[in-house]
C-alpha cells in the first residue's frame, strides 16, 4: 500500500470528522423531531412512580421486608421552567447529546478506519476487541444509569428537605442536566474493564493489583456508591454499589497474570 504523506492524513481525518459529524447532526434532527414523545415516555418517565425500576422494586417488598416502600406512594416530581428561552435551548441541547450519544459506535469506527492501516494484522484483532467490549460497556453503563441510579438519585433528591418551610421546586434545566451527567459518568465508568486491559496490554498493570487492594477498593467504592445516591437507604446503597463493584472484579478478569 502506498505511504500517505501528512496532507493526505489531514484530508483523511478531514472526512472522518465530516462523516463522524453527519451523522451526529442528523440523528439529532431525528430526535428533534420526536422529542416531545422522548420527554414524555422516556426521559421525564423517572418522575412517575409507574416507572420501571419503582414497580419493580414495590413488586420484590412484599417478598422482602427491608426494600423501601414504593407500593402506592405518589410518587411525581413536577418539574418548572423559570428562564424564558430554557425550554428551547433544552430542546436543542437534548437532541444533540442523544445524537452524540447514539452515534457513539459510528465516531468510534470512523476513528478506527482512520488508524487502522497503520496497524499490524495482531493489533488490529485487539483493536476489534476493543471496540465491541468498549461499545458494549458503555451502553450498558448507560442503561444502568438511566434505570437504576438515576431514578433512585432523583426519588431521594426530590423528597429531601432541609426544612418543611422550603419546599422543592425543581427547574427543568437541573434535572436534564444531572439526567444526562449521571448516564454519561455510568457509561464511561463501565469503560474500566476495557481501561484495565489496555493497559495491562501496556504492562502497566496486573492481575496482583486487583487482589492486594480489593479490600481499599471496596471502601473506596461504599464511598463512590454513597456519593452518588447520597441516601441513607442501605437498599439505594447497595443497588448502586454492586454493579460498580462487579466492574472491578470483571476488570480483574481481562488483565494479565503475572508470570
């Protein structure tokens, strides 16, 4: 194959990005276009207390005692808006992070099209690897966050009062805006397995790692857990706990042992 020189290299990151950026505009005009039904059955559906996770949680109560009760409740979070142009700019704003967030497979292939003709025929199979492990985890933090810790963050937040003379009025622009940090961090934090093993493939890290400080990274986990759903609810805690707590034991699985 024929050496590219350094312009040919900018015009061929040139139209990855181009592409990359198509189609993050074009997915965003798409939810642009469904965003009143996206709002209403997907991204405001935490408010409700028919809400997936709620149900669910309210079904396995009557099996154990110590889950919070979340049968019959009331539960509903009634969002206000209280700057003009907000409701617009969410709109806009909205559709472009589920665009990005959509086209998230797409960019990265693009990205791996780009680097791929410099690569060795066995750094490519790692790199393929990579990509579907690294794709994968991150919906799948995603999907965590939106189903799990954001709507137990948003059940203690919303019902928390310093005082019962201060009632809560939340802006529409504070809930879009912890809904979409909380399942971008989830997504990313589900990354760790494919970090581990990058650089283990480094050698920068081993399998000994894991075990000498499981012990630390249990504290520093409770903490991270508690952090995240700051409820005193010792169900929240470990709901939240867990699946970041698997993540460490998987990420133990995908480094290398040592010799």
């Amino acid at each position: 194959m024929e050496e590219m020189n350094f312009w040919e290299h900018v015009e061929a990151l040139r139209k990855v990005l181009f592409k990359s950026l198509f189609v993050i505009a074009l997915l965003a005009v798409v939810f642009f276009c469904f965003m009143t039904e996206i709002f209403d059955k997907v991204i405001l559906a935490p408010c409700f207390s028919d809400f997936y996770l709620y149900r669910f949680v309210c079904h396995l109560s009557r099996y154990v005692s110590v889950l919070p009760d979340f049968c019959n409740d009331g539960f509903q979070v009634e969002l206000i808006n209280i700057q003009l142009p907000s409701q617009f700019f969410i709109h806009m704003s909205t559709s472009f992070w589920l665009g990005l967030l959509f086209a998230f497979p797409y960019v990265v292939y693009q990205l791996w099209s780009f680097v791929s003709p410099a690569l060795y025929e066995r750094e490519k199979r790692h790199a393929r690897f990579a990509f579907v492990v690294g794709n994968t985890m991150f919906f799948v933090g995603v999907a965590v966050g939106y189903l799990l810790v954001f709507p137990l963050t948003l059940r203690f937040l919303a019902g928390y009062q310093i005082s019962v003379l201060i009632p809560n009025q939340i802006s529409i622009d504070s809930y879009i805006g912890n809904f979409l940090a909380m399942i971008f961090i989830m997504g990313l934090v589900f990354e760790l397995p494919l970090l581990s093993w990058l650089l283990s493939r480094l050698g920068l890290l081993t399998r000994t790692f894991f075990r000498k400080y499981r012990r630390h990274a249990i504290v520093a986990l409770l903490v991270l857990a508690a952090v995240i759903t700051p409820s005193g609810d010792p169900f929240t805690l470990m709901v939240v706990f867990l699946p970041i707590y698997m993540l460490y034991e998987i990420s133990a699985l995908f480094v290398r042992k040592v010799d």
